[in-house]
C-alpha cells in the first residue's frame, strides 16, 4: 500500500490574505472544481473568487479559472506562454525557479528553497 498526498484532491479548498498592492485587500478563495485536458495534458480547473475592500468600497469577485498540472513532482500553472512551474516539491535547499506568471510576461522574482 501507497500513501501520497496529492497536489490538488477533487474539492480542495485554499484560503488566502489578498491585496493587489494598492486599492484591494481582503480574502482570496481557491476551489479545485473539474478535471479537464488542455493540449493533452490533464489538468486542474480552479476557480478563485475574491471577498474585500476597494478603495474603502466592499468587492466580491470572482476571478478567471486557473489550470493546473501534475508532471512527477512539478505542479505547474498555466500560462499565457504554456505550462510554468508553479512548485515543485522534489526541491532540496539551494534549488529556485522564477514566479510564474498567468500572462506570461516575465517572472517577477524566484522562488528559492
């Protein structure tokens, strides 16, 4: 018998602090609604939707869907560019990899374990 935990098992829900920086703060919701295959690739819809403060006004909003996959340990994201690594837990102290980006414009900043 084999024992995992799974990167994103059907119903997950992740539950964030959110802020865009500058006019919103409040609380971001992470769903994992669907399976799905985008390009061959099986996938994981989420969905997010956003509870807060604009500017002072209360906002609730929900957000485009994001896509997910699974490849060995690398959970990646989808991107306008394609699928980008998003975490990868196989990762050892030293190991780093740039911040996706769902618009694939260039990553902001690395991740480094």
């Amino acid at each position: 018998m084999v024992l995992a935990q799974s990167w994103c098992p059907p119903g997950a829900t992740w539950t964030y602090t959110y802020t865009n920086g500058w006019t919103v703060n409040g609380v971001a919701r992470f769903t994992y609604v669907a399976d799905t295959v985008i390009a061959g690739t099986p996938s994981q819809k989420i969905t997010w939707h956003v509870d807060g403060t604009q500017m002072g006004s209360p906002i609730s909003v929900d957000k485009p869907p994001i896509f997910t996959s699974v490849n060995g340990d690398n959970v990646n994201i989808l991107t306008d560019a394609g699928f980008d690594t998003l975490y990868y837990f196989g990762a050892v102290p030293g190991d780093g990899w740039g911040i996706a980006t769902v618009d694939g414009s260039p990553s902001f900043g690395e991740v480094v374990v």
